[in-house]
C-alpha cells in the first residue's frame, strides 16, 4: 500500500520557490526541492511526476495572491488595465525567478487564466474584439514578463548602464547618452511608462478607444 501523504501542495511549491528566490530558476530541479523539505528525491516523485509538475504548483502558488477582481468600472479602460498590471507586477516582482515559469504553465495556471479573463473583459468593454483581442492580451502579457525579467535580470540601475554610458561617444553617441539619461529613470517609470506607450498603441487599433 502506498505511505499516506503528508504534505500539501503549498507545502511542496512553498519549499520549490525558497529554491527559486535564493538560488534562481537554474537551480530548480526535484532533487534541490526534496533537500529542502529533508526527504529523498524518490520520496518527492510521491508526491509529483516530474519538475513539470512541480513549475506548475510554483506559479499557482505565486499567482494565487493576485487580485484578478474586476477593477473599478467607473475608471476608463486604460487606468482599469494598468491596475490589473501593477496587480500581477506587485506580485511576480516578489518572485522574478518565477516570471520565466508562466508562459508554458499559462494555459493550466487557474490563477493566470482568471486574470487574463479579467482583463479580457476591459478589453473588450473599450471595443477590442476578434484578432485585435488577441493582440492586446499578447501584447500585455508579453510586455509584464519581457519588462519584469528586463527590470531584475538588467535593470537600469546595475553595471550594463554604467558600461553603456562609458562606451566611446564617437562609436556610439546615441547609446553613450541614452544610457547618461537611464541613469535617472526608477523602475516604477521605466515600467508604466512602457505600459503607457503600449496602452496608447493599442487604443490606436479601436475606433472611440
């Protein structure tokens, strides 16, 4: 017969991100989660099948704390988008070595579909239907995870603006100022304002928007 189980899956995905946030997403495997709970890795394939598996209890577990609750009817559709943004950002940004884990879980993560849903119902209260739909829900998810890893993995505040900003001004004077200027932009700036120039695109493609 086999052992009853004793742990829960917040348990297993609670052990999997201590993994994650002190050691990254390269360090993540079945035998580094089984270390952390004290068992065998034989012991942890009781529990689940396969890494796989277990990505997906992370981002669950993660993205469960994200409010996917309708914002506030009364604000125009882009305000509403950008709370449904800084919601996910406030959250993943906790957890940035997760940010890479979304897009394969994204059509199993409940927690990600019910955003996206959300945000589906902005979208399509400010007209979006049909193929510009699809983009503007792509192009926002791909905007929080491409800025999220951009903010963390190279964030303006770290060595590659300094590097950028002391490259020879008469090979690359465009990229020698433009890092100078990157100095003095935070990321909560760096971050709505790319959102900013996105939802103003994306207006651009509905009639009335």
């Amino acid at each position: 017969m086999p052992r009853p189980r004793s742990l829960s899956h917040d348990q297993l995905a609670a052990a999997a991100l201590a993994v994650l946030d002190r050691d990254g997403l390269a360090a993540l495997s079945m035998r580094a989660v089984a270390k952390e709970l004290g068992m065998s890795t034989m012991a942890l394939y009781r529990y689940v099948r396969d890494r796989d598996e277990l990505e997906l209890l992370v981002v669950e577990f993660v993205l469960a704390a994200v409010d996917t609750g309708a914002p506030d009817a009364g604000l125009p559709w882009r305000e509403r988008i950008e709370v449904l943004v800084r919601r996910m950002r406030d959250t993943l940004g906790a957890h940035p070595s997760v940010v890479p884990l979304t897009m394969p879980h994204r059509h199993h993560s409940l927690a990600l579909l019910r955003w996206s849903e959300t945000v589906l119902t902005v979208l399509t209260g400010a007209g979006f239907d049909g193929e510009r739909r699809v983009i503007a829900l792509r192009s926002l998810i791909a905007y929080v995870n491409g800025a999220l890893q951009l903010e963390h993995l190279g964030a303006l505040s770290g060595a590659g603006t300094a590097a950028i900003s002391a490259l020879p001004p008469e090979d690359f004077p465009l990229m020698a100022a433009t890092g100078r200027s990157a100095r003095q932009v935070d990321p909560e700036r760096e971050f709505f304002g790319g959102l900013a120039v996105l939802l103003r695109g994306l207006a651009d493609r509905v009639p009335d928007a």
